[in-house]
C-alpha cells in the first residue's frame, strides 16, 4: 500500500513560507535549532570552561591587542559598521575617499548591516584595500556570564557568546569565501574568559589604542585632534555607519596631514599585535 506524506510537514512548510515574505534568512535560522558542528562545537567549549568564572571586564583585559608591536611611524584604521536600529547606515564620501587615496583599512562588520547593505559588503570584500572582520551577529558585549555595558546586556553564557562570534564568522565567509581572523565585540567590551574563546574560535580579538570618534559622538574637529595625537603602531578605532556624523570629515582632515608628518597607514598582519 502507498503510503501518504505526513500533513504535518505541509504544515510547517505553509508556516514557514507564510513567514519568509517578512523575515531575513538569519531570522528563520535564528528560530531553528543549529546544525550539528555548531551544536558539537559549543558543547565541547562549554565543558572545557565549566567552573570558571572571570575576574575581569573592560575594553582591555587580558588577551585585547590594542597596538601594533613596533615603533614605525605605521597606523591601523579600523571601522566598525554595528547595524543597530540607527547604525545601518554607511558613509559612501568615506569609503571613496579611502578607496581613491588608496588607505587600508580593517572593516569590523555585523551581521545586521550585511543585510542591510548586501551589495555594498560584497564591494567592499572585494576590494584588496580592505580586511573584512568580525563585529558579531547581534552587536552583543562579550560575557560568558551576562556582563552589560552602556544599557547593552552581554552574551550571557558560553553558547550564546559562541553564536554571536560564530554565526557571523561563518556568515562572512559562506559570503566571501575567506573566514574573518580578526573580531572585535559590540561594545568593545569583554570579559577575559570571552576573550580566550574567541581566540579558541580562530579569531584575535582587536581594541584600540586612539579612540578615534568615540562611537560616532565626535565632532569633525574632535575626531582630527583625535587622530593627530596619534602615535606609531596605534589601533584606531573609528565607525563608518554614522554619515551624519563627525567621523568622515575628520579623518579626511587629519590623514592628508598624518602622511606629511611621515605616518603610512598599514594592516593589522603586518606586525605582531601586543
């Protein structure tokens, strides 16, 4: 006798196309259990840090790379494009000028503005000018326990702060081809624990040493003086999400005069990182 397809999959199917028109990929798979490598992996990572607690919360605790390790008159700009609900943004006189002055640049991306800006992150993975990196799935602070900062609460167990790292990991490089080596959390926040995991994920995690806009808050003027005080080997950190901001024009101010005073503007590979 011919046996019939359960109803219940037509079900779930009419369910799930039902919701597909108003929802992003990443909202359904949200909504579903993991694969299981994903699920392997946080389970074999819970258990080797069962028991432990941190001791320590901050922009830079133990594991942090804040700096270039050399005293060339190098600089590293990194860009944060977070995705929240007024962060979806993008400052196109921004990229342009670094694209035709030809700067590089390390681009810390969350999953949020990749889909919101989907063509412009594929242009901008192409572009050997710039290292695509790590900026987590949902923008979180980085805690194995629930830390918060700035009225953001963290990741608040080990699963869930591997999936902010790992979902957008795998996110990037399902979209590009090459796996992020770099990944630095929303917030800039972690705990030290966090830190030890992300490394175990693949990734070094990335500070500054020269707050370079101060979340986008900065004036033009702020973000210039800024960026001159700099000094050799600095991280900085900056956002490209905010072109209503201070941010864009400041650094066009300041790099045409950091390149006169000798400073060239490299990548995070180029020297080890302390």
């Amino acid at each position: 006798m011919k046996q019939q397809p359960c109803r219940c999959f037509f079900v779930v199917f009419a369910f799930i196309l039902a919701l597909a028109p108003t929802m992003t990929i990443d909202e359904l798979w949200a909504g579903t259990a993991p694969d299981q490598s994903l699920a392997a992996l946080k389970a074999e990572i819970d258990a080797e840090y069962a028991g432990k607690t941190p001791k320590e919360w901050g922009e830079t605790v133990t594991g942090v790379k804040t700096s270039l390790k050399t005293n060339d008159r190098v600089i590293v700009l990194t860009f944060d494009a977070c995705g929240s609900t007024k962060g979806k943004g993008v400052d196109l006189d921004l990229i342009h000028f670094l694209e035709q002055e030809k700067i590089p640049a390390t681009l810390f991306i969350n999953a949020r503005w990749i889909d919101a800006n989907p063509e412009l992150f594929l242009k901008l993975a192409a572009n050997p000018l710039f290292t695509i990196a790590n900026h987590g799935f949902l923008h979180r602070p980085a805690s194995v326990n629930g830390r918060s900062v700035y009225g953001i609460d963290g990741t608040r167990n080990i699963g869930e702060l591997v999936d902010e790292i790992e979902l957008n990991a795998r996110k990037i490089g399902q979209l590009t081809g090459k796996r992020p080596l770099y990944y630095r959390s929303g917030t800039a926040y972690y705990d030290e624990l966090a830190v030890q995991i992300a490394e175990r994920l693949g990734h070094q995690v990335i500070g500054f040493s020269v707050l370079g806009d101060a979340g986008a808050t900065f004036t033009k003027e702020q973000v210039n003086s800024a960026l001159l005080a700099t000094s050799p080997g600095a991280i900085v950190i900056l956002h490209m999400n905010h072109p209503e901001s201070g941010t864009g024009q400041g650094v066009m101010m300041a790099l045409p005069q950091l390149r006169k005073k000798g400073f060239r503007f490299g990548s995070l590979s180029e020297y080890p990182l302390r």
